[in-house]
C-alpha cells in the first residue's frame, strides 16, 4: 500500500501550486490531497495613493507658482498685444500710403467712430484709434468717407487695448505718398488689467514724408 500510495502521488505538483483535484482513489482506497494557498511573493507590496495630506501639500505648491508666474504673464501679453496693434496700424498706414502712389489719388485713413454709424470717422482732431480705422479712396478730399468713397481696408476695433491716442484723426496721403498732415503721432498704451506691472507704451510716428515709425514713448524726433 505504501508503495502504490508512492506510485499515485509521483509526479505531483510542487509545494506551493494549488491542486485542482480534491481527491484520488488507489488501491480501492481513497486519499484526500490537501490545498495549499499560493503565497504572495516575497518582494510584492501593496498599492498605495496619495493621502489627503500630500494632496493638499501638491496643490498649494501649484498655487504658489501660478501667483508668482502670474505678473510675468500678464506682462508678456501685454507687451504681445501692444506689439500687434501698432504693427497692424503701420501696415495700414503704409498700404495707404502704397495706394495713394499706385492710383494716382488721395488716399485717407481714419479713425472708426465708436459708437456711431457704419464708416464713419471720428473727424480731424485729436482721436482714440482703438475703435478701428478706415481706409478710403479720397477722391474729393473731404477726409471722410462717403457714397463715392471706394473702400480699400477696414479695421475692427482693437481687443485688450488700454487707448490709442492719436494728435489726428485721420491721416491722408497725396498721390506722391506725402502727407498732408503734419507730422503725427500715435501712442498705444497697455490694457488696465496690466497696470500692476505694465509694459511701456508704444508709440508711432508719421513723418511729413508720409513714413510711419516706432519711437519711444513721447519722442517723435
């Protein structure tokens, strides 16, 4: 018997497999087989999270850096728009001035009404530009834009614009590209959420020649 009970348990599994059968009949005798769980291996540990505490650490470091970088990013975006904006306005003052050469005609750009009427200026005097501007063929010369006015740029008023003060209202071009304003200048000032760490101001110049340019604020030499 003991040698069968040898021979019916040859081969078995080794020590720490679970065996999948209960039970094995030999000789006309049967012999249970006990299960034995698998244990977990040496080197495996539990899963563990975050705590409430290491949550509220990593979120209040988080806050401190977006307070600090906050500033510096209001600044650099000021500094962006103020940077578009007057590009934007030298580009239309230059195309205007291009337009007036090629058709042989005046050429004016003015300052949008805010408020007011479709294509309507604000007039001659000294004006806020972040409304827009208009860019018309001037055949009468009137510096304003009219039913016989030939549209050639539209400008929609400017976003995140803290005021764009003009000493004209409009600008007009000869079919020689001069101007016929006095020199002129335009100041661009950063949006009032800046305030606390504002870029400087930008300003552009028109000369009598009719070319615009960048200066620093409050020098038109």
């Amino acid at each position: 018997m003991c040698a069968g009970f040898r021979d019916g348990w040859q081969g078995a599994p080794s020590r720490g497999v679970i065996f999948h059968e209960a039970a094995r009949t030999i000789g006309g005798t049967t012999f249970e087989r006990p299960t034995m769980p698998v244990p977990p291996p040496a080197n495996r540990r539990p899963h563990r999270g975050f705590t409430v505490i290491e949550l509220a650490i990593v979120l209040a470091i988080v806050a401190i850096l977006v307070r600090a970088a906050a500033p510096g990013l209001s600044r650099l975006v000021a500094a962006r728009a103020l940077a578009a904006q007057s590009s934007e306005f030298m580009a239309a003052l230059r195309f205007a001035r291009a337009s007036a050469l090629q058709r042989g005609s005046a050429v004016t750009v003015c300052a949008s009404a805010p408020g007011g009427p479709p294509l309507a200026c604000q007039g001659t005097h000294a004006a806020d530009w972040r409304g827009g501007w208009i860019v018309f063929a001037d055949r009468d010369r009137h510096g304003m834009p009219d039913e016989r006015s030939f549209l050639l740029q539209v400008q929609q008023p400017l976003q995140h614009s803290g005021g764009v003060a003009g000493t004209r209202g409009s600008i007009s071009f000869t079919a020689g590209g001069f101007s016929t304003d006095a020199s002129s200048h335009y100041l661009f000032s950063p949006p009032a959420e800046a305030a606390l760490d504002a870029p400087p101001a930008v300003m552009v110049c028109v000369s009598k020649q009719g070319r615009p340019r960048l200066a620093n604020a409050g020098a038109c030499d």
